[in-house]
C-alpha cells in the first residue's frame, strides 16, 4: 500500500469516527431538546409527586371555660403516627423493633400487616409502592405519646441501622378535662380524627373551637427529612376561640356533690340535677348520673336532655293556671279532692296516694291532689289540655333547645302527638301522667313561676351568645301567679315537701313529684318510680330554680321529697350562701 492510499485510509476513519460522534451528538442534543422542551412538565410534575405531599396544618383548639374563666377543658398533646412502606425493607424487623420501642402497641403482627398489605397491594397492581399509611390514627394517651416523641428524635443513620427507618410522626391535639367528671355530660367530649362523633359542648360549639385550618405543601429532601418551601414564615392557621359556658364550677361542685350523696342514700338507676338562673335562663350546672370521666371513658347519654320521665305531681301547678285563666276553677273555690274518684268516661277510679281532702287550689299544689287535679282536667276537657301541653312544653321536636346535641323532645302516650287525646290522657295529664319530658324542659317551665313575667325561660350554656332569646310563653295570668306561688310555698312549710325543707335557714318554693313509668332494669320489663324535687328561692325575690330527679325501682319506697328534697335543699343552701344572699 502506497503512502498516498494509507493517507486516505486514515482520513476516511478520521471522518467516519468524527461523523459518528456528529450524529451521536445530534441524537444526544434532541433527546435533551425534547426532555427540555417537551416532556420537561411531564417529568418535572413526576418529580415533585415523589418528594411533594400536602398537609393539614391544624389550629390550636380553642378552651372550654365557666362562667368566672375557670378551665373546663384544655388542649393536650396527641399524635398520630404513620409509615411510609416505600422505604421499609425487611416488614418482619420493622414492626418487632417498632412495637417495641412504643410499648407493645400497636402489635407487631398488625404493624407488618399494614406494611405487607401497601407493599403486596401496589406490586399487584403494578404501582409505585404509597408513601404513607396510617398506623395510629390518633392517641392522647401520654405514655404513648412520650414514646412516639421519644421515637421521633432518634437519628436517621440509628433508625437505619435499628430497620425502623420510614416512621412518619405527626403532631395531634387532645383534650384535658382538669374537673374529670365534673360537667361531663355539659362538655361532653370532642370529634375524633378517627371519625368517631362529639358530644356535649365539644360538638356543639366545634367550628368556634376549631378555627381555621390550612393545607400547605411540604417536600421532602434525599434523606426523607421535610421542609417547607412557602408557610414557615407566618401563621399557618387561626387558632379556635374559647368558649366561655354559662357554668359556674363552684355551683356544679355543689350539684355533683348533692347528686353523690342521693346515689350513695338510695341507688337509683339514673339521676340528674338541673340549676338555672330563672331571669336569664343561664344553665349554672347540669350533672347527671351515671357520670363519666372525659378523660377515660366514652360519653354517655345526658339524662338531662336525653331522658324522657314522666314529671307527675310537678305538672299541677301550670294545671291550676290554665283552670284558673279559663275560668274553670276560682282560687277561692273548694275542690272536694277525695282519696278516689271516678269521672266521666273512666272505667277506673283516679286515686291519691295520700288524703287530702276539701280545700282550694293552693291547697291542691301544696298537698299534691291527683283527684283535684283530675278534675280540673276534666272541666278544661282534652283540647284545652293538648293546648297546655304544647304551651308548657314548647319545642316538641329539640326539647328545651339548648344547644346541645341529640337533645330530646317531649313525647304523649298516642301514636301522633296531632291526634286528639282521649278523657284517659286528659284526666292524667293534668296530674303529669301520660306524657314524657326531659328534666331540663321541667326546670325551664317551673321557672315561669319565678318570674314576673310568668314567662318559660330558653335554656342558656353559650355565655357570649348575643343572640336575643325567644320569649317563652306565660303559663299563667297576672293576678293568678299570686295563687300558685302561695301553693308552691305552703307545700315547703305544710305540704309534701315540708320534712326536706325543715329548718332551712331561707324560704322556699318547691313542688315535689313521684311518678311511675314502665321500664327495663336488669333485662326485664318493670315498673319505675320517678321521684323529683323542683324549687326556687328565696322566695320573696326568687334568684336561682334547682331540679333533682332520681329514677327508682318503684318498689324502693321512695317519694319526691324524700328522695330529692334533701338534695335540692344542700344545693340551695350552698348557693345562696355563696351568693351571700339573705330571705
């Protein structure tokens, strides 16, 4: 080969090899063109998706508060812990190690089962593997919460090494209740994130307390660590307002107090108590039994508003207002009110369970007259009495409208409150048979008598509510409010409520009542004895109406004013005092 030709040769690879390179460097360039140009929004969407993930930043919830600011309920510390089954390697070594630096709990079979369940899901799917799964969706338990806070601050390269790495811990707020069981069913208890409902206060007032949340992005750098690009640098959210209620924990000590004893004296199957403040309808206390601890167990039911009794000898007195307004009865007028009677349209005699003789309508309230009353029942006839009912027990479907949730509504013994009641239900209504009402709907009636007004009071727990109430109606007229008060003092000083109320360094107004319901106690259908008290005083200035009802096997012997009168008397003893108001 010529020296010409091996020159030529060598020029060819030269060109050949730079050609190549040319092209390779083209292809090169519009492949990068094209991820640059084209797919960049594509790919860079990707990317983002792989560190980015949206979180819920939660507000501080807002206090529960009485009336005088005292805490009734207080944020606490809560977490909820998740995983991110991406990163988790060995499921069987996580969930050991994991399990047990929190105790035991969760365990580790449902610790791997979370993580196996994500991984095995997505491989058959053919999806990437999620990065979170929940784990703990939410614990206030302190000891648990020192152990995941404890977890959270172990180093990276330790987690790695120890087979833990992919724990994810989240911030969460629980809730304190420094009274314990005090007010338990007025504050009740607030909605979980695990989707389980409030109660109480809690949920009645939950988007105050809640404020407002915000979402923000967070991402994620190579070691897993998050970070926030926008947000860190001013308030995320508006933390929830607190919540002044119309309690006064001093007044509820009282109540719960008194309610302990009555439990301890007689038993009963359930028991409540109910203080207000007649002129402004504000709820000092409420308590009922049996009573829960917030910070231990589930709510249960408020048998405040949530217990239906029939109020008995209570109903009476608004009886002999409606006789009285419409002219049925004069207040002068002698009833013969004798130990049985038979009226018209009755198969069976209405009987008393005491004598109580001729006498008038004061009389009637003070001494407790199921005859009396009957009659007055049946010369208002069963329109008039429906038209009692409704006026006394306004609201039929929400109760006394507190505000509080699942709150219960007055209910007649006929398939349609419409339907037009018989002489039976006539006859017994006016003695408080026949139909059902919650405690506080009893309290918030027999407070019509304490004021001047003769109105029925709207039941109050929100204390900075502006809202103005709407008037209750008047139970009775002017000129006969007189008559009614002075059957309700004589029944404190000479009638059914005398023994509870005996040298009691104040005047009261009181109307005792027992009742029997049918029931179920022990799995079986039996017959219960209501066995109530409800009072104001003093009497010449009324300032305070306290309510105690306590529900009985009816063969416990226990009447109203054994039962419950010296329960209402401790609470308006101590509350007067406290007041330092003086008859």
């Amino acid at each position: 080969m010529t020296g010409s030709t091996r020159i030529a040769v060598r020029r060819f690879r030269m060109n050949f090899l730079f050609g190549t390179l040319l092209v390779l460097m083209a292809l090169l360039l519009a492949r990068l063109g094209q991820l640059q140009l084209v797919d960049a929004a594509q790919y860079r969407a990707k990317a983002e998706s792989k560190h980015r993930s949206a979180w819920l930043f939660q507000p501080r919830r807002g206090r529960l508060l009485d009336r005088h600011g005292t805490p009734l309920a207080v944020p606490k510390p809560a977490r909820k812990l998740g995983i991110d089954p991406s990163q988790i390697h060995d499921p069987r070594t996580f969930a050991l190690v994991l399990s047990d630096l929190l105790g035991g709990e969760p365990r580790p079979w449902q610790i791997e089962n979370c993580v196996r369940k994500a991984q095995d899901g997505a491989h058959e799917r053919g999806e990437p593997v999620p990065q979170y799964r929940v784990l703990v969706p939410f614990t206030d338990d302190p000891t648990l919460v020192d152990r995941i806070d404890d977890l959270a601050r172990i180093p990276i390269r330790r987690k790695v090494r120890l087979g833990i790495y992919g724990v994810v811990v989240e911030p969460a707020e629980g809730r304190h209740y420094p009274n314990g069981s005090y007010a338990a069913h007025v504050l009740g208890q607030m909605p979980r994130p695990d989707g389980a409902a409030g109660t109480g206060a809690e949920e009645a007032f939950d988007a105050v307390l809640t404020g407002s949340a915000q979402r923000v992005t967070l991402y994620r750098d190579g070691r897993r660590r998050a970070y926030a690009k926008h947000g860190l640098g001013r308030r995320l959210a508006a933390s929830g307002r607190d919540v002044r209620l119309t309690l006064d924990i001093t007044i509820q000590h009282a109540l719960e107090s008194a309610l302990d004893d009555l439990i301890e004296r007689w038993t009963p199957l359930a028991a409540c108590g109910v203080v207000l403040d007649p002129h402004t309808g504000d709820v000092l206390a409420l308590a009922g039994r049996p009573d829960f601890d917030p910070n231990r167990h589930p709510a249960n039911a408020n048998p405040a508003i949530q217990g239906l009794f029939e109020p008995g000898s209570f109903f009476k007195p608004f009886t002999v207002g409606w006789a009285l307004g419409h002219g049925v009865v004069k207040p002068d007028e002698e009833l013969a009110m004798p130990g049985s009677v038979l009226l018209k349209h009755e198969k069976q005699a209405i009987r008393d369970s005491h004598f109580v003789g001729p006498g008038t309508v004061a009389r009637l309230i003070a001494h407790s007259s199921n005859t009396g009353s009957a009659e007055l029942g049946d010369r208002l006839g069963p329109e008039r009495m429906r038209a009692l009912f409704r006026r006394t027990f306004p609201g039929r479907e929400h109760g006394a409208d507190s505000g509080l949730p699942y709150e219960r509504g007055a209910r007649v013994a006929l398939p349609s409150q419409d339907k037009a009641w018989p002489w039976w239900l006539t006859h017994r209504a006016a003695y408080g048979q026949g139909f059902r009402v919650t405690p506080l709907q009893m309290a918030a009636s027999f407070a019509a008598f304490a004021r001047a007004d003769r109105r029925i009071v709207q039941p109050r727990l929100f204390l900075d509510d502006d809202r103005p109430a709407a008037p209750g109606a008047v139970v009775c007229k002017p000129e006969h409010l007189a008559v009614i008060r002075a059957g309700l003092e004589a029944c404190v000083s000479e009638g059914t409520a005398r023994k509870a109320f005996d040298g009691a360094p104040f005047r009261a107004a009181a109307k005792t009542a027992t009742a029997q319901q049918w029931g179920t106690h022990d799995g079986r259908r039996v017959l219960l004895g209501n066995c109530s008290l409800v009072a104001y005083a003093p009497a010449e200035n009324p300032q305070v109406v306290v309510l105690v009802l306590a529900q009985l096997p009816d063969d416990a012997g226990g009447f109203g004013g054994s039962v419950a009168g010296p329960a209402v008397r401790t609470i308006l003893e101590r509350v007067l005092a406290y007041w330092d108001v003086t008859s």
